[in-house]
C-alpha cells in the first residue's frame, strides 16, 4: 500500500460515524462542559445576563470579596441583597 493509500485509508475512517453526526458531536461537547462544573456551578442556572462595570477601590473590592465568602454566596448575590435593602429602606418602589 503506497502512503497516498494509507492517508486515505485513514481520513476515510472520520467521514463516516460518530464524527459525521453533528447532534451526537453537541450532545457530547454539552456533556463534557457540564461534567467540567462543580456542583454549585451545575446547580446555579443562567438567571444573570445583564453586566453591571464599574471602577473601585482595592478596599472595596476586598470588603465586597470577603462578605461574599462570610455570607457563601456570590458577589452578585451580595449586591443584589444589599441593592434591594437600600431600595427599601429609601423607600424607592422601582425604576420611574
């Protein structure tokens, strides 16, 4: 067999099958991200899509680190607690 042969002997082999099957090549590409997650990762769905930026002190930047880790939750979760607390206690209703 001459290597020309060979080569195509080889590629051949990939055109058909599983690697032919672009559903089966999504459905295990999903399934290798979703086993890559921990389980809070797995747990937590995509209920953030909207980003919020903004510059701050490194200070800050701590303080909202480590009462993320006291309270075991996010950063975003914190904010959002904190955010719907200061709502209240202004008495602010929603956006005009």
């Amino acid at each position: 067999m001459r290597e020309d042969e060979a080569v195509d002997s080889f590629a051949s082999m990939f055109q058909t099958g599983y690697a032919a099957e672009p559903e089966r090549i999504e459905k295990r590409q999903r399934a290798e991200r979703r086993s890559s997650l921990t389980a809070k990762q797995r747990k937590r769905g995509a209920t953030r899509t909207a980003q919020i930026n903004y510059r701050c002190t490194p200070a800050y930047k701590q303080l909202a680190s480590d009462l993320a880790k006291h309270c075991d939750a996010s950063i975003a979760d914190v904010m959002e607690e904190a955010l719907a607390l200061l709502a209240k206690a202004k008495r602010f209703s929603g956006g005009e």
